[in-house]
C-alpha cells in the first residue's frame, strides 16, 4: 500500500459505487465512479454537485458506513495508512472513535439519552477520561447556544436546530484528525451557522482535515479551502 504525502490525511483513489437494489429485482443503480481526491491537514474539501450527484455517498464510503465497490480510501492513522475500502468492520469502528469523525445530516440517537451524556459518551469514546469529556461536552453545548434548560433532557422532542447542535457537539466532542460533516448547519440560523464556522475554523488551525458538504453558499465561501465537483465522477449525468 503506497504511503500518504506529509500531512495528507485523507487520499481518495479511483473509488466507484453503485448500489444493488435487491428488493427490486437486484436492480443496479451505478453512482460515481473514479472518484480521486485528497484532504490535508488543515484544509477542508467541500463536495459540490446537484442533488443526487453521490455527495453523501461519498461522505458515506469514507466514514465507512458504506461499503466502497471499487478504490481505495486511504486514511492516516498516525504513522499508519488505512485503506478504509479494505478495512474489516471491527477496524472500522476503532477509526471511527479515533480518527474519522462525522456529523450526518439528522440526529440520530439511543432514545432517553440527555444531551449532554449522549456529546460526553462520544468524547469518552475518543479517550477523553469521564470529567475531560462531561466539561468538552458542556463547552461545546454552550458554544452552539444550546439553552441549558436542555443539557439533561433526551433530545427526542428537540427542535430541528437544537437535535442538529446535539449532533454537531456529538461529531466534535473527539479529537478526531479527519471530519466528514453532511451538511451540518443545513437547519441552523444565522447566529447558529457562525458558531459552526468558529468550530471549523478552529479544528482546521490546530491541524484537522474536513470533507463536507455545504448547501449554504455563505458557508461554503468562508469555510473551503477547495471545492471539488462530483458531477465529474457521476455515472447519472454520463447516463
Ligand atoms: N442506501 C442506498 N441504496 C440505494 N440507493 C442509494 C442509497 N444511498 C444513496 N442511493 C442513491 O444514490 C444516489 C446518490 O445519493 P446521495 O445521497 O449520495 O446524493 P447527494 O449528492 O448527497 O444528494 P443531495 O444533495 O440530495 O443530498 C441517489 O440516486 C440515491 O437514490
Ligand atoms: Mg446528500
């Protein structure tokens, strides 16, 4: 397996997807494919491309919640490099608490949970001991204005912005090198969006790589350092 570059955390090599729709008649529905692209410490790729384009996907094969068909997804673990399209389930979910984190699109959690456990279980399971993550955990709360009134109660009936700060807390309570975030402040407001700009802008300063994707032109603007268009990698335009 060929090393990364000095600070390369994320290479991308070749990748293709296309799903398998066995509930209906094993249909094929091909996504994107040669798929090559790299993050480095302190940058932050935002996936651009109209909807449907394989943008998630995308996302979803580097966090290793899908599986890739084809390519390579090199992650650097350290000295070590780690070809997450390759990687058995059980490696996968030790990067996941170590190295790649992600905040998805929708909360989505143990049902009873407070909020605060739910940010501080994620920052323990990054190896914050239990104190370091209960005060990383109300840290981040505050900084995404979540009212305190809400900390300890379950974020089930929480409004869509209140679920996603959970989940934005929850995806940076760790210490993870590489980020994927799925349109993060897609139900924010105004005040709430600069909040998670700061974060970003803070994790890519002390040496973090993000992969994201942005609807928010405003946001997009102020947080990538390069834009890659996945219309290129489309199989459903060339179809
Ligand atoms: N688990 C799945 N099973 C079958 N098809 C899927 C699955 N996940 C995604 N797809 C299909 O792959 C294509 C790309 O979806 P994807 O969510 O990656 O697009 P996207 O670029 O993120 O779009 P959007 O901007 O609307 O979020 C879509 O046609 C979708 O239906
Ligand atoms: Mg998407």
């Amino acid at each position: 397996m060929s090393a990364l570059n000095a600070n390369e955390l994320l290479r991308v090599e070749s990748l293709a997807k296309t799903f398998t729709l066995h509930l209906h008649g094993g249909a094929r529905l091909p996504v994107v494919h040669g798929v090559s692209l790299s993050v480095m410490a302190g940058e932050c790729v935002v996936l651009g491309g109209p909807s449907g384009v394989g943008k998630s996907s995308i996302l979803k094969m580097v966090g290793g919640s899908y599986l890739a068909g084809e390519g390579r997804i090199l992650v650097a673990d350290g000295e070590r490099v780690v070809d997450v399209a390759r990687a058995a389930p059980r490696e996968i979910l030790d990067l996941r608490r170590r190295v790649v984190g992600s905040v998805s699109q929708f909360l989505r959690v143990i049902p009873r949970v407070a909020a605060i456990d739910i940010v501080a279980a994620a920052a323990q399971e990054a190896g914050f001991d239990r104190d370091a993550a209960g005060a990383r955990a109300a840290a981040l709360l505050a900084r995404l204005r979540l009212p305190e009134a809400l900390w300890r109660l379950p974020p089930a009936t929480f409004s869509g912005g209140e679920q996603q700060r959970v989940n934005i807390a929850r995806g940076f309570a760790g210490a993870h090198r590489l980020l994927v975030l799925d349109e993060p402040t897609a139900s924010l407001d105004a005040a709430n969006r600069e909040a998670v700009i700061a974060l970003i802008a803070e994790r890519k300063a002390q040496g973090s790589g993000f992969l994201a994707i942005f609807h928010d032109d405003d946001v997009r603007a102020r947080v990538a350092d390069r834009i890659v268009d996945v219309a290129r990698f489309s199989d459903r335009e060339a179809a």
